[in-house]
C-alpha cells in the first residue's frame, strides 16, 4: 500500500496550484470566499478561463475535447481549485450532458452542442424533478406526444438550479403513459426561449434565488432533439445520475470549510482563551476532522478502484451519505463560532464599511441552512441507502 | 497510490485466516479465552511458525515486516477470528527492542512470551503519571510499584516495564519470576494481568525511553485499530446473514427499510474505519503518528460500538446468548476501546494538536 500520490501526479497537481494562482481573479475567489453571490458573468468567465487552458471539461474524453484525465487527475483538479476558492464547475452541461451525448446522442447532436457547451453559447439546466416525482424520479408525469416532426410538451418540473441564467434544458418526459413506470421516459433537449415555457424562481430557505420551477404548456419541440431512443430515458436518467455521484464526497469543500472553521475559532474568544481552546468546541473541531480524514482516504480507495477498474462502483453512495454529514457538520460549526453575530440577514448591512464578524464569515448562517440541500439533492441520502442496501448489502 | 496489499502481505492474511478458520474456530477460541492462562501454547506455536510474530519486526531485526501495514494486516486476520493469544504485547515488546536494537529472535519464533506493561490503575494510559519507580542497586536496579492491565502478563516470561527514573519514564525488562502477578481472563476473552513489583531486580534498556514507549504505544493502538476493523467485518457480515434468513411476518427482516438502513450506516462506518486504520499505518513510522493513530483509535472506538450494540439489537435476544458467536464479537469490540486509550482520551490528544495550530 502507497498513500502518496505519484511523482507526475505530483508534479500535475504543482501545475494545476500555479495556473490557478495565476490565472483565478482574484475577484472571483473573494466572491467565492466570502459567501457572496456567484453572478453568472463571473461563472461564465471563469469557465471561459478553464476553457482556454482546455481544463474545462474535466470528465470529457480527448475525442470530444476533454483532457483525458485519469480520476485521480480530476479528484486532484477539484481538490486544488477548492483549494484556490474556485468557483465550482457549473455541471449542467460540463458534466452530465456532455457525457450523455458522448454516450447516447447522434452524431449530428454531438457535433452541434458539445461546442456550444464549451464555448458557453448554451447553458443549460436539468429538467429532472417534478412536484410529484422527486426520490421517486420514474413517476415524473411531464407528458410529451408526438405529433409529426414535434413533440407537444406539457408538465412541470422544478428544483431547477441556476434555470434563471439558461437558455436550454434537458427534461425527462413520459413518451408513453401505457408503459411500465421506468418504460416510457425519453431523454428530450429543450431550448427554453420555445413559446409555453414559463420560468419561476423558488426562494431557498436562506433567502436565496439558486432554483427555479418550469412550466411547460403545449411546448413544441422537434424530434430531433430527443437522445438516444425514444421510451429508452431511464437508462440515460441512470447513467447520468451516475455521473452526478462522482466527486459527490466534496472532500475539497469540507476541507475548505473545516481551516475557516479553526480560522474562525482562533480568531473568537469566549470565556477568556480562543474558542479552539474551549474543550467542547474543540472536541466538536476534532472529532468532524478525524471524520473527514478517514473521508479523505475512503475517497481515495475509490478513486483507486474506479482508476484500476475503469468505473466508479455503488459504494459511491457511502462517500455522497458521509460526506454530506461531514460538510454539513461543519458548515453547522462556522455558525456556532460566529454566535450572534451570524444573525444579521444577508444583504441586510446597509453601511457596506461595517463588517460584520471576521471577513466573510458574516454569510455562516445562511450557508449553514442553505447546505442542509446537499443531503437532499443527487438522491437523497436516504435513497442512497436503498442503493447500497441493493447493491453492497444484497438484502 | 495504491490501495493493493503486497503480494507477501496478503499470502500472510490469506494464510492466517485459513489457519484461524481452521484450527482456531470460535468454539476452540471460547474455551481458551475465558479460562487461565488465555493461551494455546501448541496452536500460538503453529501461528508463530506462519509469521504472525515475524511480520511484526523488519528485516535488520530479524523479522520479515515491522511496518504500520505488517501490524495491520496480522491483527486485521487476529480480529476476524476473535484470537485471544497474547500477540498485542508482542508487537509493542518488538517495537520497543528493534528501538534499542536488542535481539529479538525468541520474541519472533514465539519461544518466549513478551508483555508491555505501561499503565497503572490510577493513570490506564498515561506515560506522564506512572508512579512505579526505579532505584539503581547494586549493579542494576529494582523496580517497585504496580502495573495494571498487562496484557498477556498472565503467561509473559519477560515483560518490558515503564518506570520512572532520574524524572524520565525509562525502560525496563523484569523477568515474569521476579514479579508478583495476578492474572486474569477478561470479560471479551483473552487475558492481562496486574503486575505487583516490590524492589524487583530490573534490567535497565534504556534510560529516557519517553519516545519508544510513546512508538510501542502507537503500534499497540494500530494492532487494536486493525483488529477492531476484522472483528467488525465479521460481526456485519454475520448480522446481513441473520437479515436474509431470519423471517417474521412472513418475510425476511432485511426487507424491512427501517434494519437496511441502520445496516448501510454499520458499512460506512466500517469503511471509515478500514480508511483510518490505512492511514494510521501509513504513518506510523511518520512524524506525526501519534495523531494519526488517536484519530484512527477515536473514530473505531465510536464505529466498534456502534456496529456491536446494532448487532446484537437486530440479532433479536439471539445474540444475547452464550453460544452464538456474535456475542463474543459484540463484546470485544466494545471492550477494546478501553485498551490503550478510549475514543475521548484520543479525541483529547488530537484536540491538543488544535490548540498548538
């Protein structure tokens, strides 16, 4: 056994920590950094940055212009631009259609959208969730009939993170209502300037505007644009949930979070000593710490075998259950630092000279609530483990 | 990286579970572990001839391993199947004599039985509050004080003991003859002793043995990590077999969403606790072993818990009884926390490492 990570491995990550250095604004990482909003301007720069260094389509094969990283590369990647206060990935497009039509479109779709992606001229959001079928995705109603060369849409999806800056979506619709549940479902591409689409933002439970629900009334889309076979969705659905579980343990986040943590109860005194002195706060700090190192090196044993076996396996799911806890656990620990001083709403400091706890800790409280999504979103934790209760478990 | 063992390590394992399997199965292991001296001196002799204690020492002290991943590996197979024979103190013992570089050959062929013995009963785990003192006499010294929770003292022939001297823990090899000792099976099996020392003739190995004891501690505490982690796959394994086969209302209770959950929670806990246990081995050789190993002893002794008390909760009574295994198992995996150190004394020293930043 080696835990250490080989010299070129070694030597890539150095290159990817220079290149961020060099080339992340620095606006851009304080936006990051201190919990402010992520403004798509800033997000389309960023991805037009990575872009340019060709860095952008981390999970693409070199065919399709991606660097044809091994998982280590990329877990690397993430882990440094974590890291650098980087802002994370949009993967709408990046990293779950682009593998889907890599795997399932014609190659008239590919040729066509996989630029776009790149360049930027498409964002895209998920057309996955609806209403009525969240853990249980495969009871979605949104109906799409075929009439000649178009598909009539009608239905309603929602949790549709970031929809508000996307021009194009790609929904899951029943195709035939007759069919077996998880039968009937087509993969179908969506430009949302089509008439009958109607875009609704949620307000989370901080105050923030991160998701949207769609509404589609007798939307007519070409069939060209459905993926794959039609009734044949479900295996797209699957694969690219698939797709969305890796890196899902948030390793670089957590380890984010857990130095502004002791940054923070270093800073803050309470009962005369630094509160990273307080034996109970203290014990709080280690014990979330000792978690996320064991979460490091069970992150890496899957990196290891998903490297040696071409695929990461079903016990993904243990890394997206206890890695949520963990991050959660310490987004819960910066708010408890903070005390009263993470009470203010955000937005809600008028004289914009006052600061109001250490820089960029202000926003704790709401980042504590809004991060109570991350073991709700990308299946549940508690839908993971009917997974590893199938798959590992075999009960 | 690379998470394979070495081809060597792993003919090891496979070798002393098949041993263990065979020879050594729970039935034999409950008639030695619970009775004076806790020992199978014809099986621990079969076991030293595999390399069980062999692998605990590397090659320029006459062994064939001695690094983090040696230890693992052996008690990872001792764990499995709840092994009682006294090879904790050996692996700390060997530590200690390739430290000062003493011959360890008797250690390794299993012809003479070594016992660490560090804690006293007012201070279990401490290095900074034993109270035994060592005087010079003579041309050598005597030890006087009393040592608790020695394990494998009840049939050591030499122990290796912890002893203040000029200030300093130092330390020494008392001869299990000189000693007074009171041995006794403990209640998850296997034995320790109390070793009562008044002006006992003591060899002196080394003077300011703070570091080595510190070292031998941190193996010890690996061992016990990585025998946790055996004896946890085990006792899971054991409780999804129950899951599948044991029916009420008309079907098997791993149907029941409410037990496949708590048993999933049991996997991660495991798998976190094999990760730790990677990592803690990885480094013991490392500056920073110490915190590594009380991260790894902290987590296991919450997973341990954990694993055994849901056990023995969805095993339904059947695993309160004598005679199934998972009993057994449930109760080692609790009581070792108590060995070396419990979750909150490690949460302690890596809260430490906190206030230092």
């Amino acid at each position: 056994m080696d835990l250490s990570f080989a010299p070129e491995e070694i030597a890539f990550r150095d290159e990817v920590r220079a290149y961020l250095a060099e080339n992340l604004p620095k606006r851009i990482s304080d936006a990051v950094r201190n919990g402010g909003e992520q403004t798509k301007e800033m997000l389309e720069e960023w991805h037009a940055i990575l872009n340019r260094k060709g860095w952008l389509a981390t999970t693409w094969g070199v065919d399709f212009g991606g660097p044809g990283w091994t998982p280590v590369q990329k877990h690397i990647f993430e882990e440094e631009c974590c890291r650098a206060y980087a802002p994370r990935i949009v993967p709408f497009g990046l990293n779950m259609l682009g593998p889907v039509l890599q795997a399932f479109g014609s190659k008239e779709q590919q040729d066509y959208y996989l630029p776009r992606i790149l360049d930027g001229t498409d964002w895209w959001c998920q057309g996955y969730s609806e209403p009525g079928a969240g853990s249980d995705l495969a009871s979605l109603k949104t109906r799409a009939v075929r009439e000649g060369d178009h598909y009539i849409i009608n239905g309603q999806k929602t949790w549709t993170t970031l929809g508000q800056h996307a021009n194009m979506i790609f929904c899951l619709c029943r195709t035939d209502p007759a069919a077996k549940q998880q039968e009937g479902i087509s993969f179908i591409l969506v430009d949302l300037a089509t008439p009958g689409i109607e875009m609704r933002p949620i307000r989370l439970i901080e105050g923030g505007h991160e998701v949207n629900e769609v509404f589609f009334t007798d939307v007519r889309v070409p069939v060209a644009n459905l993926v794959g076979e039609e009734n044949k969705g479900w295996t797209i659905a699957k694969f690219l949930l698939t797709h969305e579980r890796t890196g899902i343990a948030g390793v670089g986040f957590s380890m984010q979070s857990l130095e502004e943590v002791k940054a923070l109860a270093r800073k803050i005194r309470r009962a005369g000593r630094p509160l990273i002195e307080d034996p109970l706060f203290a014990a709080r700090i280690a014990q979330a710490e000792i978690d996320l190192e064991a979460m490091k090196i069970t992150n890496l044993r899957m990196l290891f075998k998903a490297q040696q076996q071409g695929a990461p396996g079903p016990e993904t799911s243990i890394l997206k259950i206890k890695g949520t806890v963990i991050h959660q656990e310490l987004k819960d620990l910066a708010r408890r630092a903070l005390g009263p001083v993470a009470a203010p709403f955000p937005g809600s400091m008028t004289d914009g000279n006052i600061m109001f706890g250490p820089e960029g800790t202000a926003n704790n409280a709401a980042r504590y609530f809004n991060n109570r999504k991350t073991s709700i979103f990308g299946g549940s934790n508690e839908i993971q483990r009917n997974i590893l209760t199938k798959t590992m478990l075999e009960l | 990286m690379d998470f394979n063992l070495t081809e060597d390590r792993r003919m090891l394992q496979d070798s002393l579970n098949r041993y263990l399997g065979d020879k050594y199965p729970v039935d034999h292991r409950n008639k030695v572990a619970y009775a004076l001296p806790c020992h199978d001196p014809d099986k621990w002799a079969e076991m030293a001839e595999l390399g069980a204690l062999f692998a605990l020492a590397p090659e320029d002290a006459g062994g064939f391993g001695g690094t983090g991943f040696d230890i693992m590996v052996v008690f990872e197979a001792l764990g499995r199947a709840l092994n009682p024979e006294p090879l904790l103190g050996a692996a700390m013992a060997s530590r200690l004599m390739t430290k000062i570089g003493a011959d360890q050959e008797v250690l390794l062929s299993g012809a003479t039985k070594y016992a660490v013995a560090v804690g006293e009963v007012e201070a279990p785990y401490d290095l900074d509050s034993i109270t035994c003192t060592a005087t010079a006499k003579g041309a050598g010294h005597v030890l006087s004080g009393r040592k608790s929770a020695v394990y494998g003292g009840q049939v050591a022939d030499v122990i290796l003991v912890a002893a203040m001297l000029d200030g300093k823990p130092a330390l020494f090899e008392v001869q299990a003859s000189d000693a007074q000792i009171a041995g006794y099976p403990m209640m998850d099996g296997g034995g320790a002793a109390e070793v009562l020392l008044d002006d006992t003739p003591a060899k002196l190995l080394m003077a300011d043995a703070a570091d080595a004891l510190t070292d031998a501690l941190n193996a010890g505490t690996l061992a016990l990590c990585a025998e946790a982690v055996g004896a946890m796959d085990v006792t899971h394994a054991t409780t999804l077999d129950y899951l599948r086969t044991r029916k009420q209302f008309g079907v098997p209770i791993g149907k029941f969403q409410v037990l496949q959950h708590r048993a999933v929670d049991m996997l991660t806990e495991i798998e976190q606790s094999r990760s730790i246990t990677i990592k803690a081995a990885s480094e013991l050789d490392g500056p920073d072993a110490s915190r590594f190993v009380s991260m790894a002893k902290n987590l296991i002794g919450r997973a341990a818990r954990l694993v055994a008390e849901e056990a023995i909760q969805m095993h339904g009574g059947i695993a309160m009884t004598w005679e199934y295994p998972v009993s057994h198992y449930a109760k080692r995996l609790v009581m070792l926390d108590a060995q070396l150190g419990d979750t909150d004394y490690h949460l302690s020293r890596v809260m430490a490492g906190l206030k230092a930043a």
